[in-house]
C-alpha cells in the first residue's frame, strides 16, 4: 500500500494491510497518565522506590523505562552498570500464559513453529508464533515447567486471547490461563556469582535455556538462564507473586550489595548489539519471520502441522526462488551522527543517495543507540530487498540532535547482525556456527 498523505513519506509497503505510521513527529511533551485502566504489576511501587522516572506500556501493563536520570548520565549509565556489574529488571510485564493438561503437547505444538515435542521437561526455548498467512504474532520464551504443563512468558502482544480462541474449535484437551507468576530479570557478568549466593552453586551450572526450581526467601520461583541483554543473565519466575513480591525484590537487592547491583530498565543498547529484536518495534503481525532474520525458527522438517505451516512454507519456496513476497527486509546498519543514546521517538527514515538533502526515502530505522564498544551508533531496519546486502551504503536521516549537519542525513552502511558477540549466544547465532538454517 502506498501512502499518498502529503504528510506522509513515500515508501513502499504494498505488502502491508496497515502501513507502518513513518510521521516524524519528533519527542512529544505529554505525562503518562497512571490509573486502572492499565495494570500495575506487584513491582511496580518498588521500581518506583528505585527511582523509576519514567514508563512505558507494555502488554496493557505499566513498564518502567528509566531509573537514572539524563543529568546523571541516563540509560547509557544503566548500560555501564548491565555490562559491568549486574543489574535487576522489573520484566513483570513478561505475563505468564499456562497451558496445562493431557493435550498440552499437542496443543503448544499446533501454536509455534518449531517442534515442541523436541522441548525437554525444565528446559526452554525462544519461539514464535505465526497467524494462518505466516505473520508473527509473539515471540516468547517458552518454559516446560512439567509434561503436560507450558508457560508462554509473552512479548509485547496480548496472546492469551489468540491462545483460547484457537482452543475454542480445536478443542485440545488443555486448560489455557493467566497465571500470578511474575519475572525479573538478573543480567550482567556478575549475575551468575549474585545468583550462586540464592541458589547455590548448582545455578553456576545451567544450560542456556535450562530451569531449575528453587526459592527465595522462602518463596517457590522457577530460575531460566535467559535475558533480553546478550550478557550472561537470568530471569527469576516467583509464584504467587501477588503476595511475594516484596520478599524477592528485597531478597534479591540485599545480596546484590556486594555484587554492585542496580535496579534498571530493560536494556535495548545492548539487545540491539546482540540481535534480539523487540515485538511491536522490530516486527509485528504483518511481518514474515525471513523478513526479520528468524527464518531459523522456521523448521524444515516438523512433520506435524502448525498454524501458518502453509504460508510460511510457500514464503520459503519462494525466497529461495529468488522472488521474496514482501518489498523490505530488516538489516544491521553502522551508522554516522553523534551518540544516539535513548530511545528513538520516530522510525527514522532512510534514503539511498545523499543528493545534498533527504533524498527520496525507501526504509526506516526500527532500533538504535550508540554502542561504546564500537565507537559509533547502529541499528536496525527495513531496506528493500535489494539494498540488504552487506557493504550497502545508505543515508539515515536523524534528527537534528544527532546529525552531524542539521537537515542532513548521516551515512550508513548495511553490516551483519549480532553487532557484537553475545555471552549467551541466540539460537541463530549458535545454528550459523553450525552451518545450519533452521532450528528443530
């Protein structure tokens, strides 16, 4: 669909239903309103007493976003501490969606895309969900807690409604509800000593994407080694988190004074220099997983059906006939400008030429920030299909805060993705090493 509003960039999203909103509207000076309307998960009046300046929402639940203010150094001196030290995110948000019962195997394998019959009992995985035309819906981490028993613990899309519904004309043999399981998050290279100091040295020892069950003050929780940082890092379920909630983040806080803990907000500095993409921002229900670089979680040999096997099928087929059915792919960009170091307000947009000004656009900025590490700011993005190849010079125009030249576009070029190496490799960085395209 093309947009012909005048205030509205020209770029093509034929392949959309609801183009992706490209306004340059800029930061806009608005409070966020708190009532009950929106959730306020069991942390959030202790993200507020950590210093909590500032949210976001986040499946219809309030998220806070930043605790160390720009005039003491803001997110980039959160990023100091997740890279450094070890930091403890209120990731509540992440709500827990149980599948239980005789037909939960079956049922969790007919949602996702990868095989679930694969998932041992107390593992893991990172997995996707897909609509009948191959669109992703959710990309969550899937916990199998027990044999019949699946938690989805959600990115940003309410799935709960999608997963009940499709029970309704299946009728699996599942029971399929929320549950009062809240996580946080522990990352950071000192996590696995603060975690050894709760658990035991018997965390030192987990998988990436392995379960262990224990408690913390007293208080039952499952602990997965997962993160949303690329750094080595945890997530702690508590149960019943409704009544524990001070328990744990007390608990936690006090054994991380020797470790040099810090309450911070979800790190997405580091997330985009490792590749993991954020749903809503990077991808939504429009977009194919080889448009997002998660082909990989696109099995070639799952025997079973699934929803969205045909469409992604076909999608396959004809990528590797070289006639991709979508216009834009997402890419790593290194980019010019001075450091990007918060959030963007706006999809920036990107141009193929300089020609002295914006030059005609044809994608758009989806994450970027400043690396230290790297010196230079990156991102990632759309570029149509042909300007995906690696060494691909482009221009991003950004806003005049961080351009080199006010109302000039800096130049970029189109890089491979992770940025950097992860502590945790992902699982499409762990299947390149293995010359493999798909996951199981």
């Amino acid at each position: 669909m093309q947009n012909t509003h005048p205030n509205v960039p020209s770029i093509d999203q034929e392949d959309r239903t609801v183009p992706i909103n490209l306004r340059q509207s800029g930061p806009t000076p608005v409070q966020m309103l708190i009532d009950t309307r929106v959730r306020k998960s069991p942390y959030w009046h202790l993200s507020m007493e950590a210093g909590c300046w500032r949210a976001s929402v986040y499946n219809r639940m309030y998220h806070p976003r930043g605790y160390v203010r720009p005039e003491d150094g803001g997110m980039m001196a959160e990023y100091d501490s997740l890279v450094n030290h070890v930091t403890l995110w209120n990731v509540a948000v992440e709500r827990q969606i149980r599948v239980q019962g005789p037909g939960a195997e079956d049922f969790v394998n007919f949602v996702i895309t990868r095989d679930a019959t694969r998932i041992p009992v107390m593992h893991a995985r990172y997995v996707i969900l897909c609509n009948e035309h191959g669109g992703i819906l959710n990309d969550p981490v899937l916990l199998r807690v027990a044999e019949d028993e699946f938690w989805f613990s959600l990115s940003d899309s309410d799935l709960l409604f999608w997963l009940q519904g499709v029970n309704v004309g299946r009728r699996f043999d599942v029971d399929i509800r929320e549950i009062d399981v809240s996580p946080v998050q522990i990352q950071g290279p000192k996590s696995v000593d603060l975690m050894a100091d709760l658990f035991g040295p018997a965390v030192a020892e987990l998988p990436p994407y392995g379960l262990l069950a224990g408690d913390v003050g007293g208080c039952p929780v499952i602990v997965s080694q997962t993160g949303f940082s690329g750094e080595k890092g945890y997530e702690i379920y508590l149960k019943d988190s409704t009544l524990h909630a001070e328990t744990l983040w007390n608990t936690v806080l006090e054994a991380g004074k020797p470790h040099q803990l810090a309450v911070v907000a979800p790190a997405h500095h580091r997330r985009i220099a490792a590749g993991i993409l954020s749903w809503g921002q990077d991808m939504d229900q429009e977009t194919l997983p080889f448009q997002a670089n998660l082909g990989y979680q696109v099995p070639r040999q799952k025997a079973a059906d699934y929803i969205g096997k045909a469409a992604l099928e076909e999608a396959r087929r004809q990528l590797e006939a070289g006639t991709p059915p979508y216009t834009h792919q997402l890419v790593g960009l290194r980019l010019g400008g001075k450091p990007i170091e918060d959030y963007a307000p706006d999809f920036w947009l990107i141009s193929p030429t300089h020609d002295g000004g914006p030059g005609e656009p044809v994608g758009y900025v989806t994450s970027p920030w400043f690396s230290p590490e790297l010196g230079q700011n990156i991102a990632m993005g759309y570029v149509p299909v042909d300007f995906t190849g690696v060494g691909t010079q482009l221009w991003v125009q950004l806003p005049d805060e961080y351009s080199d030249v006010p109302g000039s576009p800096v130049a970029a070029e189109v890089v491979e993705v992770p940025f950097r190496p992860s502590v945790n490799p992902n699982q499409r960085e762990i299947l390149r090493q293995r010359g493999l395209d798909a996951a199981v």
